[in-house]
C-alpha cells in the first residue's frame, strides 16, 4: 500500500522494514467508515482519549503521591498546594475518571440502542464489557489513594463485599488487605494495582479496536456495508467530526475542572482517614450508584453481591439475550420504547443508590432492579420473537441520498459539481 | 482506495478553496498553541515544588569547629563542607599562579573570611561526594579534597587542580548572621 | 436527535440535582445563603477579609485548631510582604532538632515553617476540650456539606438555651445549623471579640464573615489563578471547537 508519503526515500526505507506508514495509512486514514455515522459514534475515540488523559495525568500524580497511611492524605495536599500546576492535574484526573465514564456510559447505551453487540461483533462487545470492569476496578483503587474518610470507608465496604464467598471469604478479604483490616498493605497494594490497570485496560482496547477494524464498524440503520458506494475513508470525514466532539467534551471536562472541582466528589473525602469512626452516609462516586443500588435491593449479602456482579456480567451474554436479526432501534419501534425505559430505569437505580435505604427508595430500588434484569431476561428475548420490525433500506448509500432528499435517490451516481450545497452534512 | 466513495471536489470554486486553506492553517496553528498549553504545565509539575524551594536556607553553628577540622551539613539535600583552614593552607591556596588552574579563581574571592571555605561538596564531573573533610580521608594531592569516582583533585580553596572535573567545587551563598552563625542558601 | 440530546441533558441534570439535595440534606437546618465575594465565575478574594480573617484566626480559633497545611510564606498569597511574614512568624516557636548533643529544641519559627498546632496529638487536644476534638481547619471548607455557608451558619447559629423541651447535654452547646444541634465547642465569636488592626468595627457578622473568607482561601489557595487559568481554557476550546465544526461542515459537504 503506498500513501502520499511514500514518495520520500526514507519513509519507503521504514515502511519496508517495520510498515508503520502503510499501517498508519490502513486503519486512521484509508480506514472504510460507513458513510452514515452519525456523532454518537464519537463516544469512541473520546473514550480512548479519556483514557490517554487519565494515563498521563495519573503519572504526573504518583510522581509526587506518597503511598503510605501517614502521608498519603498530606501528599494530596501537597499536590494541590505546592507542586506548580498540582491542583490542575489532581482535578483533572479526578474529574476526567467522571469524564471517562460519562463517555463510556454514552457509548454503551449507543450499542444497546443501535445494535452494536450483535453477530459478527460479538467479540467486540466483550472486550467491551471487559473493559468496563476493568475501569470500574481501577477507578474504585484511586479512589482509595487520597485516603479520606470515603476513601477508607469505600475501601473497607467494597473489600468486605468479597466476604461474602462462602468459606473462602474471609481468608480472601485478609489477603486482599494484607492485614486484618484495611491499612498501610491495602494502600500500597492498591497504588501498585491502580498504576498497573491503565495498562491492561490499553491492551484490551487495542484488542477492542482489532476486532472492530477487522469486521468494521456498525452504522444507525444496522445493515451490512454492501459496496465501496456505503464508506468514506476515515481521514478526513471521522477525524475532524471526532475532533468536533473532542471539543465538545473538553469543554464540558474544563467546567467541571476550573469551576466545580468538587461537585461530583464528597466532601467527606477532605477528612482524613480514621479507622475508628464511619461517616454517617456513606455513598460511591455517581458512575457506581446504579450497581449499589441493585446491591443494596437484594436483602441478602451474597445475593447482593452477586446481584451486583450478574448487572454487569448479564452483558456478556446479551447478544444471544436479544433475539431480534434487526440491529437498529430506528427499525424495532417496540425495542425503542425499551430502550428509553431501560435508560430511565438506571437514573432510577443511580437516583435510589444516592439516597439512604429507607422509605419508599426500598420499595422503588427492588422494583427498578426486577426491572433492569427482566429487560435482559424476559423483554429483549420475547422482543426478538414477536416484535414487527419496519422494512430496512437497501444500502446505506441509498438512504443517506433518500435523506438527502436529493432527486437522484434510486443510487445513478450524482453529478459532483454541487460542491457546496447549502444543505451540508446532517 | 479502491473500497471507498469517490470525492468529489474537482470542480470547487476558487473562493471557496483558500477559504478553507485559512481555516485548516488556523486550525493548525490552534493545535500547535494548545499542544505547547498542555505540555507546558506538565513540564513544570516536574520543577521544584513551593515546599521545596522554601526550604533553601539553612543556619550553621561554626563555633565548636577547630583550626584543621572539617564539618558537612546538609543543604538542599546535598552536602556543603565547612573547612576552618589552617594558615598553611591558607597560604597555600593563595601562592597559586591563576595561570596554573584550569578554572582561573582566587582564592580571595571564593571565600568571605580567610579562615571559613564553604562549598558545595558535589564533584563537579558527576555527582559523587569528594573525600577529605574527615580524619584519614586522602585529601588528594593537593591538599584539598579527593574525588574517589573518577580521581578529581582539589585544592585548599577547592579548586580543581587534576582530574576529570571541569570546574571548582560550588562556593554556595551564605551569610556569617554573627561569630558563630552561618546561614547558608 | 437534537431532541434526544436535550432531554438526555435534561434528565442528567435532574439527576445530579437529585443526587447533590440527597447529599446535602443532613439532621440539621440548612444554613442560609450568604453573600461571598469569591464564588462565581468572576470572583477574587477581599485582601481585606483574608487579613481581618487571618487575625480572628490567629487571635480566636488558633488557641483550639490546629491550621497543618499552612505555612508562614503562604500568607504572602494574602496580601503580607515577606518582612511582615517574618514578624509573625517570629511570635510563633517550633521544634527543631536533634541538636549536636541529640536533643529536640524550640525555635523561633521562620517563613518556611507550618502553623505550629495548639496541642500536641488528638489525644492531648481531646483532653483539653472535654473529648472533643477540635479538626483542622485547613481544608474545613472542603470538608463540610454546605462548605462555607455552613461554616458561617455554625459561627453565627448560636443559642444561649436550649428550645424548650431540647434535651442539651452537659458541656454541650446549641447550634442551629450544627447536625444534632449540640456542638461541643463553645460560642467561640462574638461582638468585638477581636479588635481590628484596620479598624473595621468587629460586629459578630463581620468576625465571622472574615474568617469564613480566611478559610476559604487556606482550603483552595488555588482558587484565583484556577478561575483565572479556566476562563482562558474555555475561551480557547470554543473557538477551536468552532472553528473545527466549520471545517467539518466543509468536509462533509464535499460528499455526495
């Protein structure tokens, strides 16, 4: 393959020998991208970015954290006090975690919505979900690090959650620790951990972006690219309407850092740790509060548990779970009323794990958790069977045209000299 | 590509083209401004810390050193040698013809009071700490110090005299605060 | 999908409005707002309050709470030049040590040093105080539901007795703000309890304002140039951000 660069001697030099060039070339410029993505699909790359900005902000960080129980709270402070730009990449990191999730969650529910998790991307999906657990462990560790009153307590109540194993339980909360409670071993251990799964999380995207680049990427209608006609090479269509989004989110991400550091954080979190006293209501950062509440519904501790596990576990199997050959919600009018419910019913779930178990949020939190498992279980398999789904367009490239309401929608290549017309990209 | 629509933009209007040739060129040069905004405040996380820079004095009680003794303190993390000379080694450092050392000084000027040398004890080829501020150590062959990782020879006024060193050892900025008190940094 | 968009952002904020009132809703009366001249986007910090607020510090709250996260030379983001830091850091003494023979000793306290705190562990503060341990305010702010409303509505929410039928506990005081109202500190400002270097006539209101202010700034010492920093990032990403969106209509529109 040879791109425009290929007529200097030296990249012809490398790219025979290690082909970076024509690598580069194949998937972030030449890449066939279905003509018809619309900016959900933007959630993506600003996901990976996130991740990009985590990594590096998160070095910086442990260049001057201290992971020891006497100064692991002092040396946060110092960060934000003396280290030049410190409090700068302290909130970045802390709020660009919330960012990463916010950018994931949208690119999760992009899939649930238009199909994304069915044949042949399978596999995608998983390293999908997978790389959802591995966000949630590595961002409950760094939570952990600045040991505050939450930090220790999130520590301690998650950790326990693992006593819930039978037998084995106890003895593998003690190892966890290393110790009979959590303490100096735990914070050490986790810095150590939180440091490594950025890492692991990188060589799963990679596999992700494999297994994406390998069977292409889906589109909002959901049907397979027919012809060369149904893509646009990837350079310059997806970079710059990604660098778009790109913007988009940094602004948002700038808000929260400049102007409302702490909005999502606890106050709490600004005491120092003390083994010896629990705040009085104790509750995880916002990306958690759906799963705690499905924890806090099941009235058992093992149960909840693995309530709270199965949530996010039930992922793994959905492509068999939903039963529908029609990927696109545009074309299942039924689905698309789940959708949005499903949606609604995980505020619902974030809104009960905010709030205290008592009242009424009991009764509201086991029925929004009935609700979400029977939305993988009982609703998307009967959907697939019984649902009517609307007629799905021939190509791509004809329903972008019929979009356009251009005159020649029945596929005869447009004449080209309308260069700009006033209408644009939708 | 053989696999992709064709473009279409054989037959765009002048106008339209350079407009866009001055968008992509601000784009550019926003791009190239706001990679040096991120990567300029990174850089300096790695500066000094606030904490650390004001930590950069510290005060001496000279008054129990002996003619002849050597004593180290810790400055800013390093060592700084406070040597109360003796006549001879005064003396010494002073008959040197500037024209023999390869980091020209007098001795007048690196030190505030004949008797007091006070310097940054840090070789000034890579680092190591010379020898020759306690008792036995081999203080080189010129009296001075001795550089025991890469054979630095230095005088009585702590300049380098053979060796791999390019300059004189470090003479810090101090204060004598009264007879007894240094402050240095 | 413009639609789609909004009411995602509307349910969004719902939420997180949800989420902030669960949070923020504690046993106690929700103190009042009051008037801050360093929030909003704009904002800066009175030199003038820092500096009343650092003498009500000094002269009231120092003798209980310890301030660890402060040092002398901080004190010249207030508005203190370096030879005024020196004076006041020479009223203090801090240990130092080991000398020559291997013993700790006091001395006079220099720009670089922190806060020396009034006792000497938790331990010896909780004697001192009846068992109650008076925090460290260097990040209080922060620490605190309501932040500095808070804080103001405890200084100023005092009750000489109890409402009738409140069972107050021996040594404990009445709050309105404080969670339980019973607070173990005492009523630690009142009229004219500190006489002002500037002059400023030290109304209770006044006290507490300052040295809410004070406290402001010792938990985000950042917060000018933070703002400062921030208004030029937003300003750069929404017209690079603009003018990418140009671009990629342009793009786009090359398509067929």
């Amino acid at each position: 393959m040879t791109t425009p660069l290929h007529r200097y001697r030296i990249v012809q030099w490398i790219d025979y020998r290690l082909p970076i060039f024509s690598w580069t070339n194949e998937h972030l410029v030449e890449y066939p991208a279905p003509r018809n993505l619309n900016y959900w699909w933007n959630f993506g790359s600003l996901a990976g970015i996130m991740l990009v900005v985590q990594i590096i902000t998160g070095i910086i960080l442990a260049m001057h954290y201290t992971p020891h129980v006497d100064y692991a709270f002092n040396s946060t402070e110092h960060i934000m006090r003396d280290v030049e730009w410190g409090w700068m990449m302290r909130y970045l990191h802390a709020n660009g975690a919330s960012m990463f999730f916010v950018v994931v969650y949208i690119h999760i529910f992009r899939g649930f919505y238009y199909g994304s998790y069915k044949s042949p991307r399978e596999i995608l999906w998983w390293m999908g979900v997978l790389i959802l657990f591995l966000m949630m462990g590595s961002s409950f560790l760094g939570y952990v690090l600045p040991w505050g009153q939450m930090s220790f307590w999130a520590a301690t109540v998650i950790t326990n959650l693992i006593s819930a194993i039978p037998w084995i339980g106890e003895t593998l909360v003690q190892w966890l620790w290393g110790g009979f409670s959590v303490a100096n071993p735990t914070l050490n251990r986790f810095f150590s951990l939180h440091y490594l799964l950025p890492f692991l999380l990188c060589a799963v995207v990679f596999i992700h972006l494999w297994a994406l680049h390998h069977r292409k990427s889906n589109n909002p209608l959901g049907i397979d690219v027919k012809s060369p006609k149904d893509t646009i090479p990837f350079s310059p269509y997806y970079t710059v309407k990604d660098l778009v989004g790109l913007g988009v989110m940094f602004f948002v991400l700038a808000i929260f850092v400049f102007y409302l550091p702490n909005f999502l954080g606890e106050s709490i979190n600004y005491i120092k740790a003390d083994p010896l006293v629990t705040p009085p209501h104790i509750v995880p950062e916002w990306y958690f509060l759906p799963y705690y509440a499905i924890l806090r519904a099941v009235p058992d501790k093992l149960g909840g548990v693995i309530a709270m596990v199965a949530s996010i576990a039930i992922l793994f199997v959905l492509p068999w779970l939903d039963t529908s050959k029609v990927r696109s919600a545009r074309f299942r009018p039924i689905y698309k009323q789940f959708f949005w419910i499903f949606l609604a019913d995980c505020f619902v779930l974030g809104w009960v794990g905010a709030n205290p178990v008592e009242g009424s949020f009991i009764l509201i939190g086991r029925i929004a958790t009935v609700y979400y498992f029977a939305h993988f279980l009982i609703i998307l398999p009967l959907l697939g069977k019984f649902e009517r789904t609307k007629p799905l367009p021939e190509s791509i490239h004809q329903a972008v045209l019929a979009k356009k309401g251009g005159a020649d929608a029945s596929g005869a290549p447009p004449d080209s000299s309308a260069g700009s017309s006033p209408g644009g990209a939708a | 590509m053989a696999d992709t629509a064709p473009e279409s933009d054989q037959a765009s209007p002048q106008g339209e083209e350079t407009r866009r040739d001055f968008l992509i060129l601000a784009a550019g040069a926003m791009s190239a401004m706001a990679a040096i905004g991120v990567a300029w405040p990174l850089i300096e996380t790695m500066n000094p810390s606030a904490d650390v820079l004001a930590l950069s004095s510290t005060e001496v009680d000279i008054s129990e050193i002996e003619v002849g003794q050597s004593v180290t303190v810790k400055w800013r993390g390093k060592p700084v040698f406070i040597r109360r000379r003796t006549q001879e080694e005064i003396d010494a450092a002073r008959a040197v013809p500037l024209d023999d050392l390869s980091d020209p000084e007098s001795d007048e000027a690196r030190v505030q009071q004949a008797e007091w040398l006070i310097l940054v004890g840090v070789c000034t080829h890579l680092g190591c700490i010379p020898l020759g501020n306690k008792i036995g150590d081999p203080r080189g062959d010129f009296g001075g110090w001795f550089c025991p990782c890469h054979g630095s020879h230095y005088d009585t006024s702590g300049r380098i005299r053979v060796g791999p060193a390019p300059n004189n050892l470090a003479v810090p900025e101090y204060e004598f605060l009264d007879d007894t008190l240094v402050r240095i940094g | 999908m413009r639609a789609q968009l909004f009411a995602i952002a509307a349910t969004l904020g719902l939420v997180f409005a949800g989420i902030g009132n669960a949070v923020a809703a504690g046993s106690a009366a929700e103190p009042p707002d009051h008037e801050w001249q360093h929030t909003g986007v704009f904002g800066t910090f009175d030199r003038g309050e820092l500096q009343r607020g650092f003498q009500v510090f000094q002269e009231v709250c120092a003798s209980c709470h310890s301030l660890d996260f402060i040092a002398f030379r901080n004190l010249l983001d207030i508005g203190f030049d370096v030879d005024q830091i020196k004076a006041i850091a020479a009223e203090y003494e801090v240990e130092d040590g080991p000398d020559n023979e291997g013993e700790m000793f006091m001395r006079t306290a220099k720009g670089s040093d922190y806060f020396p705190a009034p006792f000497a562990n938790p331990q010896a503060a909780r004697a001192s105080n009846g068992g109650a341990f008076p925090p460290d305010l260097s990040v209080i702010v922060k620490a605190r539901d309501g932040g500095l409303n808070y804080l103001y509505g405890i200084l100023t929410g005092y009750e000489e007795e109890a409402p009738e039928g409140f069972e107050l506990a021996e040594g404990m005081n009445y709050n309105h703000y404080f969670p339980g109202h019973q607070i173990a500190m005492p009523e630690p400002l009142y009229e004219e309890a500190v006489e002002y270097a500037d002059g400023t006539e030290p109304t209770l209101e006044q006290l507490a304002h300052d040295v809410s202010v004070f406290l402001a700034w010792t938990a985000e010492p950042e917060l000018e140039i933070r703002k400062k920093t921030g208004l030029k990032v937003l300003i750069f990403i929404a017209i690079f951000t603009a003018l990418i969106y140009i671009i990629k209509r342009r793009v786009w529109a090359k398509l067929h």
